[in-house]
C-alpha cells in the first residue's frame, strides 16, 4: 500500500521536490506568437484593400501570371533587408543584456568613408566631380572599399565594447556618445557634401543578380542582393546564437551576469566582441546601401537604431536581456516591413506612418514589460 502512494506521488511530482509538471502550462514558443502576429496584420490588410476592390498580397491583374503581388512581396522583402541587418547585431547586445543607439550613425559614417574608396576617376569622359581623396583612391578593387568600410564598423563597435566592458560607462550612455560622434565624423568627412558616381563592380554589389537562376522566381529582380545577404546572415547568426559557445555565453551573461562571471565566463571580452560584430554588421548593411543608391549622405542612417530594436523587441527579444532569437528578429522585421508596406497600399499619409511607426516602437516596449511581469507572476 505505501509503494503504492510513494508512486502515486513520484507520478504526479516527476522528482521535482513536490512541484507538479503541468504540460498545460508549458508555454509556446515566442516565435509562434510572433509568426502569428504577422499572419494576422497581414489578413487585415488584406481584407482593408479588398474593401478598396484591390488586393494586399494577391494578384488582381489578367494581363501579368502568377497568384501573388511579386512586386509588393519584393519591396516589402526590400525594405527591411538593410535595417534588418542591422536589427541583427543589435539583437545579440540586447539579449547580453545591453544596447545600442549608435548604429544608424555608424551607417552613416560609414558610408560616407566607404564610398569616398569606391568612387570612379571619370563621370561621362571628364572627371570625377565628387572626388574626395585624390586620384590615388579612384577605381580601386572593389575589395578595397568593403575592408575599409568593414574597418569603421569594426572599429566603432570595438570603441562601444571597450567603454562599457573596461569602464563601466553604461550601454546607453557609451553608444550615445558614439551615435553622436559618428554622425559628426559623417557631416565633417566632405564637408556636409555627398560623395557619389562609384564603380561599377561597387554598384553591382548591391544591384545586381547573386542568386541568379537560383532564386527558383521568388526574388527574380536585379537589386535582391541584399536581401540574400540579410537571410544568410540571418541563418548563420541564428546557428551561431543557437549551437555555439559564443550564443551559450550570450544568454548567460544576459540572464545573469554575476552569474557568469563565477562561472568562468570571460565577461568583458564577451562584451567586445558582441559590440564589435555588431559595428560589423551595421557596416555591411553601410556598404550595402551605398551601393543600391550609387551614393552616400551624411544624414544616410537616421532612426535606424530605432527601427532595429523596435524589430528586435516586436520579435520576441527582452529588453532586460537574457532572451530572444535570431529567428524572432527576422519576424520582427516582416513585421515591421509588412506594417509599412501595408499603410501604402491603403494610401495613408507619410506623416501617420510615422506617428504609427512612433506607436508601434512604443508599444513593442510595452509588450516586452508586459512578457516579463507575466514570467514574474508564474
């Protein structure tokens, strides 16, 4: 008779000290809130355009093949592919329990020393009348303007991690000052001036064609590179985040970092290195925007900052760190670009696009509270 209590309650406690498994209560994965969340916003589009007699997703016209809107799909895959980049460092230093304001102005910096490498000694037979450097710099290797454009972001994010790893200067504060230092470096290189006319292999890096016939008709458009580039960049972070040491000690520190620091963890390096990839990373999507616009702007990466954590929270990453996924981002980011997309298509104004765009960033916050006073509570 006692085995058989003893093993009614083994049964019901799985030799948790008394505490009951309730499968009930196991919660879903974020993720699958968020895909949902993006089928829904998209359903509501759908159903607002066909109230106009016009559709969101799907294909209206007799005269062009195909079920979908190839056109809509491709710019909102557009569209959030550079920011999305950026969205994808900035995820890694919020789940270390950090934060970074000065991408968008690493963008910025960035490009206009990027392009001021990449530009050509001759526009229609004369020369070159944006030439910033010299003719020393005119029709270098394209490879020569990516490692240099490479080297600021590096080199910004190696600054970010160093301050707040060795001087204690928080996160806020430490890329505050970056944010405002890269912008002034991008206002002071030319002068306020844009530098533009690059080569055409820099162009192509951007605008041409990298899957080619691979891309089996989803991104059939010359420019789909960046896209491509934020998916696999996308696909290896999320293995890198998921089945390395380096994504192990990510969610360490950013859970607890006392923590890790008894555990052996290597905390401030740790912490340079993940600002450093993300300098990396807002350099890559510098390089890329230069080249889809064939020019660089000192006011080129204003409020991406703010778009990137705005994505990185709406897809499921805590603010408090310690939680998130790459995966959670990129839905974050359709999202986000699906949003947008859909206001246009609806013919709303600029202006209450940025008021929502205002609301949504606001909200994503909220909903990030909310999450964790929900853990509290459990």
């Amino acid at each position: 008779m006692t085995d058989l209590v003893e093993g009614a309650v083994t049964q019901q406690t799985h030799g948790l000290g008394g505490l009951k498994f309730d499968p009930t209560k196991k919660a879903r994965p974020p993720e699958l809130n968020v895909a949902a969340a993006l089928l829904i916003i998209v359903v509501v589009f759908e159903v607002l355009n066909r109230m106009n007699g016009t559709s969101f997703l799907f294909n209206m016209r007799d005269n062009v093949p195909g079920l979908f809107n190839q056109q809509r799909i491709d710019i909102i895959l557009l569209q959030v592919a550079i920011v999305g980049i950026i969205a994808l460092g900035v995820t890694q230093v919020i789940i270390l329990g950090g934060i970074d304001l000065s991408s968008g102005s690493v963008v910025g910096a960035t490009a206009m020393v990027t392009m001021s490498f990449a530009q050509t000694a001759t526009v229609n037979g004369a020369p070159n009348p944006r030439m910033i450097l010299g003719d020393w710099a005119m029709d270098l290797p394209v490879a020569a303007p990516i490692l240099v454009g490479l080297g600021c972001g590096l080199l910004a994010g190696l600054i970010n991690g160093l301050l707040i790893a060795y001087t204690r200067i928080p996160p806020f504060i430490a890329t505050l000052g970056m944010m405002v230092s890269a912008r002034g470096v991008a206002r002071w290189w030319s002068n306020g001036q844009p530098v533009s006319f690059p080569t055409e292999t820099y162009a192509g890096l951007s605008n041409g064609d990298l899957l080619g016939g691979f891309s089996f008709g989803l991104l059939h458009w010359p420019g789909q590179n960046p896209v491509v580039v934020f998916a696999l960049l996308a696909v290896l972070f999320h293995l890198i985040m998921t089945r390395t040491v380096y994504g192990k000690r990510s969610y360490a520190i950013g859970s607890n970092e006392a923590a890790a620091r008894m555990s052996g963890i290597a905390v401030d390096r740790h912490k340079v290195l993940v600002y450093t990839i993300a300098g990396g990373l807002a350099a890559v999507a510098a390089i890329l925007l230069t080249s889809k616009n064939l020019t660089a702007q000192a006011g080129m990466g204003v409020m991406y900052e703010l778009d990137a954590i705005a994505m990185a929270v709406i897809g499921g990453v805590s603010l408090a760190g310690g939680r998130g996924s790459i995966l959670g981002t990129v839905l974050g980011a359709m999202i986000f670009s699906v949003i947008i997309s859909g206001f246009t298509s609806i013919r709303l104004d600029a202006y209450y696009q940025e008021m929502v765009k205002g609301a949504i960033i606001v909200g994503a916050v909220v909903l990030d509270q909310w999450r964790q006073r929900s853990r509290v509570r459990l």
